[in-house]
C-alpha cells in the first residue's frame, strides 16, 4: 500500500529539516536524536529517518546513535532559508505593505515576494501559493505633495527636509526638520522629526504636507540619539497616563 504524503507534510518535513540543520550548526557539542526529538516534539525515530535524509543530501552531519551529531565546519545554509512560521510572517509583512500609501514600497514587496518565491525549497514556495493569508482592510490613499521614498531616504541619510505644511487648524508653516522615524497608518502616514521652530519632536502626518523637499543638510550621527529621545518621551507620556 502506497502512502501519499500531502503538501502540509511536506512543508513541516522541510522546515524540520531546516530546525535539525540550525540545531547541529549551532551546537558546541554533540547533540543526541533524543534531544533534538524533545526540541521538535517528534519520535527520536523520525531524527533518525530526517538525518539520513540529510546525509543523503550531502548535508555534512557527522555522529551516530548514542554519540550524538554534528555539523562538519565549512558548511552554511543558503541564504533564503526559512521555517513555515517565518514564511508565514513574510507573506503577512508583504501582504501588510499593500495597504500603505507608499507606492515604491509596494513595489518593492512585489519584487521581494517574486524573488524569495523563486529561491525557496518548492515545499516552502507552496505558502506563497497557497493564497491563504491576507490583510484585510481599506488600503491608504496614495500621497500625494510628499514623496515617501524621499522621506525614508533622508532618515536613512540623516538629511533634512524642508516642509510646507497645514496644521489641524489649516494654518500654514514653513519646518525645516531632521526625520527619525516613519510611521504608517491606515489613513496615512506621519513623519516622526526634531523640528528646527519648535526645537523639539514633532509629528508630521503627510495629508497635511503641502510640499517636501530635500535640502543637502546633514545632521550626521545625531539619528540615534533623536530616536532615543523620542523614545524616552513616548514612554513617560505613557507612564503618566497609566498613572491616571
């Protein structure tokens, strides 16, 4: 009597391999089938049946029953390889991207899906087939006066931007500011920077911005530290009001 093995089967069968791979690697001693079995919450058989299918595949798994295993020096994994729950978490986080209004990003987890699609094991590709998981929701408008990208970049190159913008009042300002942070919502997305008229943290939400431009004018080396301290303030605002 043949046995079929299902798509699920082979999935887990593919990510316990991965884990024994992880386990061995990382290992500074010999590691036992019975412990390895505990760690996977499997039969010490089924190490056994996974080694060999492991040693079968020329992975370097040296050791036997009651030695324990290691893995030979020299050997890496290859650079996309995940468990089903991390697969899992990048479908959502892909799925999650679609629903900014930030169109390069979209663009971007695009190529991202394709590729990690195409290099994964094929029991592993089946979880971005499988069309299983979704974000549900309304998708953020596209923005509009200010361009995302242009934002992430000055936060990743610590330059500052020099805005148009409309408070909640529709009063209107000219902000130079160093961006921090980047934070997206359902309906939009708010710039997190020190602003140069308030000499402090101010939130920048982007419906509001009329204009963004960059500026060639560096704050270089103080990202980390303005991060901090918008940090620390979040974090007493929320202790006061837990406080009551």
């Amino acid at each position: 009597m043949s046995v079929v093995i299902g798509a699920g089967e082979e999935m887990r069968k593919a990510s316990r391999l991965f884990e024994i791979i992880q386990i061995v690697r990382l290992a500074r001693q010999p590691v036992t089938a019975a412990m390895m079995a505990e760690k996977l919450e499997v039969t010490v058989r089924s190490v056994y049946r996974d080694i060999a299918a492991l040693q079968a595949m020329r992975v370097p798994i040296e050791g036997g029953r009651g030695i324990g295993y290691i893995l030979r020096p020299g050997f890496d994994l290859p650079p996309l390889m995940f468990s089903i729950e991390e697969m899992e978490a990048i479908v959502l986080s892909l799925a999650l991207l679609e629903r900014t209004g930030d169109s390069e990003l979209k663009q971007a987890a695009k190529r991202v899906s394709a590729k990690i699609a195409g290099a994964v094991p094929p029991p592993l590709r089946q979880t971005f087939d499988a069309n299983a998981l979704h974000a549900w929701g309304f998708a953020a408008p596209s923005v509009g006066a200010v361009d995302l990208a242009l934002v992430r970049r000055a936060i990743r190159d610590e330059e500052k931007l020099d805005l148009s913008y409309r408070d909640e009042l529709g009063r209107a300002s000219r902000r130079l500011i160093r961006p921090i942070a980047l934070i997206y919502y359902a309906e939009t997305a708010n710039i997190v920077a020190w602003c140069e008229l308030r000499q402090a943290i101010r939130n920048f939400r982007s419906d509001r911005i009329e204009d963004c431009q960059a500026t060639g004018l560096r704050f270089k080396g103080e990202g980390d530290r303005l991060r901090q301290v918008w940090v620390n303030g979040w974090e007493t605002n929320a202790a006061q009001a837990a406080s009551g």
